[in-house]
C-alpha cells in the first residue's frame, strides 16, 4: 500500500501547533472525504482546482 506508515511511526508527518500543513487527497475513480480529526480546513478547494480560489 503506498500510504503504508506516512500518518504514524518514524515517516509520519509532524507539524508543530500552529503551522499549516497542505493535505492533497484524491481518487481517480471515487468520492471520497476525508475527515479531519481534531481540526479543521482553514481553506477548502471544493472543486479540485489550484486554479481556482479557495471557497
């Protein structure tokens, strides 16, 4: 599995309180939503595009 271990042990992303980390998620064949635990999205892209203005 590609993401095998990035979120936990010795490779997990680490950010300190207050810094801004960048989540890319998508599926090329699926709705999918990921939830953020214990946050929030400060910007959202609905729409999948860089192109466009966060919303």
């Amino acid at each position: 599995i590609g993401g095998h271990g990035a979120l936990t042990g010795d490779h997990a992303l680490k950010a300190k309180v207050g810094e801004t980390v960048l989540f890319i998620h998508s599926q090329a064949n699926r709705d999918t939503r990921p939830h953020l635990i214990g946050g929030h999205g400060d910007w959202v892209w609905e729409t999948g595009k860089f192109a466009n203005p966060p919303q």
